[in-house]
C-alpha cells in the first residue's frame, strides 16, 4: 500500500514535469499561463501535511486559480471541504469537514485534523467550487509512552530556485520517510538574475504581495509539490523568508530603521505561514511568529524545533567570514534569545527519550579556517555567538546522557562532527554528534572535490566528513544508534540527475561515538 502511493506520487511528479515550463522573466509576465499548465485549475500549490501529533497533523492547501499573479481568487471566502481516510481508496473516512479560505490569508487552509490513531498512515484531500485536490500521505507521530522501534527523516534545507532543480525531493519522495525536517531558506528573497536555470519573477521581496507570488512560483515546482504530498514536514525559517543575514529587526546592512525592517518581516512570515503546514498556534501576529516548538516520537525521539534569527543579537565583528573578535565573546549576545533558550533548557532537562533532536539552521561546532595566515570563523554562525554556545552546551551536558543530535543547515555543504565541551582541546569530552545537511539546490551543481575545505578538515580534528554536492540527509533512528546517509546529485542545473548515497555514519547512543558505516 505504501509502495503504490508512492509510485502514485511519482507519477503525477513526472506528468506534471512534462508540462511545458514556466518560464517567467525578470520584471515581465510570464510567458506561460500557470493555469493551461497545472494539472489542477484550483489546487495548482499541491497539498501538504506537518507537526504531526500522535491524535491530529496540519493539512495544507492555498486555492490559485493565477497562482503568479496574487492567487486570482478575488476578495470572496470560498467553502473548502476536507476528508481525512485510513486508505487510499478513501473506503474509511475517519474525519472530515468544512473549513473556510479567506483572501486575507490568500485563501490558504491550515486544517488540524483530529481523532486520528497514533503511529499510522493517513489519506487526505480537499475539494472547492465543485474540484477535488490531489491526494497527499501523511503518518501521525507514535504514542507518547510508545516503545517505538523506529523513526526515519529526512533533512532538507536551501532551495534557491534559479540555481537549480529540484530533483533531488523527487527522489526524497521515493524514500521510506515519517517525517521531512525543512531547516531553512524554503524560498529566496532576490531579484532575478539572466543566465541561470531558472529565474525568479519579480524584484527583490518586499511587499505581501511579492512574497506571495514568490512562494507560488516555487510550490509549482512538481518535485517539491511530490515530496510535500508524500510525507508530513515540520519547518523553521533561516534568513532568505526575510532577507539574507537579518538578526531580529535589523536588516542585512543595519541601513533601515528597525521599525520599518519589521513592517517587512511581517509580510515575509505571514507569506511563509500562508505556504507551509503551520498549527494555529504559529499564526503570526504582525513581526512575531511561534516557530520553536517540540514533536515527539514515542520513548525513542524529542525533536526540538529552534529558530536562530527572529531573537538573536546583531553579528559581530566582521559579520561573516573573518577573525573572531571580542565582541563574539560578549556574554549578553544571544541567538535564540533568553526565553527561548529557557524554554529549550526545560524541554532537555524533562526530556526521558532515548534521543534528544535539536533541528534548527546553522552549524553549532566550530568551524575555523586559515586565511592569509590569520584564523578565520564565520560570524553569522554559532562560532560568532561563543558565550550563547557555552550557554547552549551547559544545558545539554546537565542531562547527562547520551542520545544528542543536532540538525542544521544552511552553509550549502554537507558536514558531520562531534560536539565537544571544548573544541580547542580534541582529548575533551564528546557530547553528541551534528550533521550538517547540503542545500537541494543553492550554490547550483556543487563538487565533490577540495576533500579538506580549504584544511578545515585537517585545522578542526572534530569534523569528520565535508562534502559539496547537492541532496539532502536521510536519518534512520533505533534506541540504540542514529545513522544517516548523505544522499547526493550530481547536478541540479539540468533536470533528472540520478541520486546515490555519498557516505554514511552511525553514532552509539551510549558511548555517542560517531562511526563511518
């Protein structure tokens, strides 16, 4: 049954790719009409699921009839209706109901479907105006006080879409998944630029408006709508839903008033919430959003969901790749911001599970490189934010157990490593492990050369893997390992790229030694 929903997927993923493409250009329309070309006159965005729970999960849809052009819905609420079924065939409907698009969340629906039995799959659609959606799959978390034998996930983050592709969620939704972690950059901010792969539809993201229709174009794209339809996600944003580097209400450059960078990041999150399978709990209010939040599997897996941008202090020194100064080192820098890292600390000091999952946007071990003879660290990154990083180990260490993986993203590369009480010191304790996924499409084809990034590897003895392709990570969790598999393209800038497995590493919940497989 599994099996043939998934090739279900697939198929519609390649139907819709031999559509003809929509190619739309830099301050112009688009040449192509998005409703001549979705196999859906209504539903063209796809359905999704998230957050699953072990009793409900979010069901997601956004009605477009003109999906590029401000969704062309008009200002009327439109009926949607919605059945939840424990088969494919829709035989056993098992919840359903009405629920209301609005034009002031650009007819987005945001269902918590509930009374759903824990640790199993589901089938959902939606119907409006008389047309029925795509079916998606989604599976709801294990009991709370469950001995689940097994979790899979999947990490994904980093999807510009001129650079390149989205191929490799194609094959991500062949996999045998329960769950699509998304860490970041889910869309990117700029203007189009000539000569890539594809190219973006507008200016710079400014207004609601914009930011609309750049989520649009890219929840077109048949292989993300595959991927989101086969499994249930759980997002947090990084920087490029906003704008590139931003730090709470200060913008890339610091030119702006932080009164009217917020009008920004208002629009920005409302857009990011209107496209993605958010509870209501994370509905933002103006420039605020709810982001951090748990899930959890069972006794086998916490799964603490972080956002490191909406609180942080402003970087220093040189705000990225540089020396570090001594204002890295201020122990008033923060970047979760003291309630949020209170809240993480109870969430691991009353946590009994047998893994304890950080996913959140960017790598925490330190990452130095040697430039001009000078050490180099990258500010935007945890390296930058050295005493909100000793804050952030201390809580960890005070469970005093193994069973600690961080999930992170958003330098484009693949990285795996041990987190250390003191990295400068290779002979201290090792604590848990971090695994740095790769981007699905930005930075374009990537390498698979430069094995030392530039003698990181050699200059920083806890990393133990580097690599510069595309793909995304696959994590397969029992209560005694953690293994994952960096899965890898050999292009995105071109269609169809075939997926293998680059390198795989397990890591021994008791001792937390990380091993190649």
């Amino acid at each position: 049954m599994q099996s043939w929903t998934r090739r279900g997927v697939l198929q519609r993923s390649a139907m819709m790719s031999a559509l003809p493409l929509l190619g739309p250009l830099a301050g112009c329309a688009t040449t192509v009409d998005p409703i001549k070309t979705s196999a859906n006159p209504l539903f063209t965005l796809g359905v999704a699921s998230g957050d699953p729970w072990p009793d409900s999960v979010v069901l997601w849809t956004r009605l477009a009839r003109d999906p590029l052009h401000g969704g062309g819905m008009g200002d009327a609420p439109v009926a949607v209706r919605w059945e939840i079924a424990a088969d494919e065939g829709f035989q056993r409907i098992v919840n359903k109901g009405m629920v209301t698009a609005r034009a002031e969340t650009a007819h987005s629906v945001h269902v918590e479907a509930g009374s759903l039995e824990p640790h199993r799959w589901y089938w959902y659609r939606f119907n409006a105006l008389g047309i029925e959606s795509a079916v998606g799959r989604t599976r709801t978390a294990p009991a709370l006080d469950a001995s689940t034998d097994r979790v899979r996930l999947a990490l994904a983050c980093c999807q510009h879409y001129e650079h390149g592709h989205y191929t490799a969620y194609r094959h991500m939704a062949a996999e045998e998944l329960d769950l699509v972690l998304h860490v970041g950059d889910y869309i990117y901010e700029n203007k189009a630029r000539e000569g890539r792969p594809r190219l973006h539809n507008s200016r710079e993201t400014k207004t609601l408006a914009e930011y609309r229709n750049r989520y649009a174009l890219y929840k077109l794209d048949p292989d993300l709508q595959a991927a989101h339809a086969a499994f249930p996600w759980a997002a947090v944003p990084d920087d490029h839903e906003v704008e590139n580097d931003y730090a709470n209400d200060i913008e890339e450059h610091g030119r702006q008033a932080p009164q009217e960078f917020l009008k920004r990041r208002a629009v920005a999150y409302q857009a990011y919430y209107e496209h993605l399978p958010f509870r209501r709990a994370s509905r933002p209010v103006g420039p605020a959003m709810r982001l951090h939040r748990p899930l959890r599997f069972g006794r086998l897996a916490s799964i603490n969901l972080l956002d490191t941008r909406q609180y942080r202090t402003d970087q220093q020194c040189s705000g990225g790749w540089g020396p570090r100064c001594a204002a890295a080192l201020d122990p008033a820098a923060t970047m979760l911001g003291r309630e949020q890292e209170r809240w993480l600390d109870t969430m691991l000091n009353g946590s009994a599970t047998r893994w304890d999952v950080l996913v959140q946007q960017l790598p925490i071990f330190e990452r130095a490189r040697m430039r001009d003879g000078q050490l180099e660290h990258n500010m935007d990154k945890w390296d930058g934010y050295t005493a909100a990083r000793q804050r952030l180990f201390e809580s960890i260490q005070r469970r005093d157990r193994g069973g600690m993986v961080v999930l992170s993203g958003d330098v484009h590369e693949a990285w795996a490593g041990r987190l250390k009480a003191d990295f400068a010191d290779p002979k201290s304790a090792t604590f848990g492990t971090e695994f740095v996924g790769t981007s699905i499409s930005s930075g374009g084809n990537g390498f698979d050369g430069k094995k030392s990034r530039d003698g990181m590897l050699d200059i920083n003895p806890h990393l133990a893997f580097y690599n510069g392709r595309r793909g995304y990570a696959r994590c397969d969790i029992t209560a005694d390992a953690w293994r994952t598999d960096y899965r890898v393209l050999p292009y995105v800038k071109e269609p169809g790229a075939p997926i293998s497995t680059r390198a795989s590493f397990v890591v021994d919940r008791e001792s937390n030694r990380l091993e190649t497989a």
